[in-house]
C-alpha cells in the first residue's frame, strides 16, 4: 500500500480518537467546548505529522503531501463524531412528577421532581435546578440522590384556579435546560 494510502486512512481513524479525546476531556472537565476539542483534535494533527514524516520522508515525492494528506478526512471525522459524543453524553432534563394534567386544590402538596441524566442514564449531579410557583415565586429544587431534584410546593387558596405549566429550569455545567408539564389548580370543595 502507498504511504499516502496509509497516512489518508489512519487519518480518518485518528479523527475519532480526536473526538474521543475531546469529549472525554470534556466530560472531566465538566463541559464539551468546541475551542478545547479542536485544539486537542490539532495537537493530535501535528503530533501524527511528526509520526509520519519519520516513517514516510523518504517514500513520498513531497514531504508536504505529508502534512496534508487526510486533513480534510481527519476533521470532518473528528467534528461528525464529536457531535455524536456529545448527543450521547450531554444532560437531559425530565420531569418524572408530577404526572401530565394531575389536579390539585387547595391544601395539597405538589411534589416536583426532576430527573438529569445523560442518554445512557448517568446522572448529573451539582446542577442548580429552579421552578416557579403559580404565584411566580422562584422555588429551588435540592438533589436528593444524584441527577434527582424535589421541591415541595403547598397550593393555597390563593393560587390562580386553571391550568399551571410547571417549567423546570436547570443549569448544568454551564449548559440551559428547561421541561414542563401542565397541572389543573382547582378550588377546594
């Protein structure tokens, strides 16, 4: 196989260990950042560079075809996986109670509750998770146990009677998340 062969398809290879890189000094460090993954990603580049020109100076008819062989294959794979790595390990928000369209009157207590995950279920902890109230106070939600947040609300009679769309807001390392779902408020009888 001709060098250039060689450097082209490890290149393309290496594009994915860039993003694995990439994303997993994300994660340690709390948040995936475009500007810290493309330098890893160009680190990698220069260090395989190096590699190849070593291996390779002799067998090629220009040492610059080197450098530029699989460039494009290289960060096209790397930006591609990259963004899929980040699909699969970013933090989503749900709200496991309370259930769609629950009816509450006065005296009851509604219990929110929040799960943070990642697509795999891994659980994000430390995130600073707020609702409101229907009376539009700002109530905290505290972790429980990792990725699960609670609040306790007590509706009153003077809670507005009708629908109420609970929208739970949550920074997580520095990302915005938000899930609602809707209750009925009705009078007490």
């Amino acid at each position: 196989m001709k060098p250039t062969t060689v450097i082209y398809w490890t290149r393309a290879g290496l594009g994915v260990v860039a993003a694995l890189l990439s994303s997993l000094l994300g994660l340690l460090a709390g948040d995936i950042n475009l500007l810290n993954g493309l330098s890893i990603a160009l680190l990698l580049y220069i260090v395989t560079y190096y590699i190849y020109k070593a291996l390779y100076v002799a067998q090629v008819e220009k040492p610059s075809k080197i450098f530029s062989t699989g460039v494009g294959a290289y960060f096209l794979t790397w930006i591609v996986v990259l963004g899929i790595f980040f699909t699969f390990t970013s933090p989503v928000l749900a709200i496991t109670s309370p259930n769609p369209n629950a009816v509450f009157v006065p005296g009851d207590s509604l219990t929110i509750t929040a799960r943070i995950a990642n697509q795999f279920g891994s659980p994000f902890s430390g995130a600073n998770v707020t609702v409101r109230s229907p009376t539009n106070a700002l109530i905290q939600l505290t972790e429980n146990s990792p990725g699960i947040y609670t609040a306790t609300y007590n509706v009153t009679s003077s809670d507005p009677i009708g629908d109420f769309a609970i929208l739970v807001k949550a920074t997580i390392n520095s990302k915005y998340r938000e899930a609602a779902v809707s209750v009925r408020i009705q009078s007490g009888s």
